[in-house]
C-alpha cells in the first residue's frame, strides 16, 4: 500500500511540474525571458530528480521534450530545452558521481556538443531562424555562462535539498 502511494505521489509531481515546465516554456519562451526560462525548467527537472528518482526523471523530460517540440512556435527554442533544460540535469547527475576533473571534462564536452548540434540544425533544418553567429567570443561566453550555470543549479539545488525541503515538509 506504501508502494503504490509513494507511486501516485511521484507521478502527480511529476505531471505538475511537467504542465508547470511546458506552459512556462510556451508563455515566456518567445520573450526576452527565454533564457531565464531555461534555467528555471533546468531547476525543474533537477526537482524531479530529487523527489522523485532517475527514472521519473527521464519520463518527466520525455514527456516535455515531446510537449515542447510539438507545442512550441519556435522548434529550436524547443530543442534547446530538450538539450539544455530535459536532458543536462540528468547528465550531470551521472557527471557528478565522477572524479571532478573528469566530471567538469565530462560536463564541457556535453555543452560542445550540444553547441554544435544547435549549430548544425540552425544552418541545415532552420536555415531562417534567428540565432547568434558562432564564433569564438560566442563559444566563450556561453562557456562561461554554462559554468555559471552548472555551479549555480548545484547550490539552488542543495539549498532545496538541505532548507527548503523541511520546510515545505517533503523530506523523505
């Protein structure tokens, strides 16, 4: 009885949060917001993950990746948060139980290729689409800012873990 109560607790979090994500996604995501926007859905899907475990978690970002890609007016806002927002988090999960050099290597190599996928849809697939020229100051600023952006989900993330969820009673 436990079991199934626990289930229905994950999957009714899970599914809010996945509504809360994909209507965030499609009200502020065509804004001056879009990037916030990302981060805090990132912010989400590590949530999902705390309080609900791996593989809710991978449910939870195929559920929104396919909403986002099927709902969005912008397909590359919606793959960006595929990538970014869905599938980082989870990533970084796994980087994180690594040697830390590694898993900062790991964790780069990830921004890389998610860069160049980008850039390789914008230039074949959204040949009409507005996006930053790639160029060298590009890459490192948003290096720069990925890394920002790592370290920051960590402590937000930390902060839920070791204040928040006491307070709002969901401690396991």
């Amino acid at each position: 009885m436990n079991h199934s109560k626990n289930l229905t607790k994950k999957l009714a979090l899970g599914g809010v949060m996945a509504a809360l994500c994909v209507a965030l996604l499609y009200l502020l995501g065509m804004t001056a917001f879009d990037l916030s926007v990302l981060v805090l859905c990132a912010l989400m899907t590590m949530l999902v993950m705390v309080e609900c475990g791996v593989k809710t978690t991978w449910i939870y970002a195929a559920v929104t990746s396919v909403l986002a890609l099927l709902l969005l007016p912008s397909k590359l806002f919606a793959i960006q948060y595929v990538l970014f927002s869905a599938l980082y988090p989870i990533f970084k999960m796994y980087f994180e139980r690594m040697n830390q050099v590694f898993a900062w290597m790991l964790k780069l190599s990830c921004l890389d290729s998610m860069l160049m996928l980008c850039l390789i849809l914008v230039r074949t697939v959204f040949t009409n689409a507005d996006f930053f020229p790639f160029a060298m100051p590009t890459l490192i600023v948003g290096t720069l800012f990925f890394i920002f952006f790592d370290i920051v989900m960590t402590m937000c993330i930390s902060v839920y873990m070791i204040k928040l969820r006491k307070i709002f009673k969901l401690q396991k």
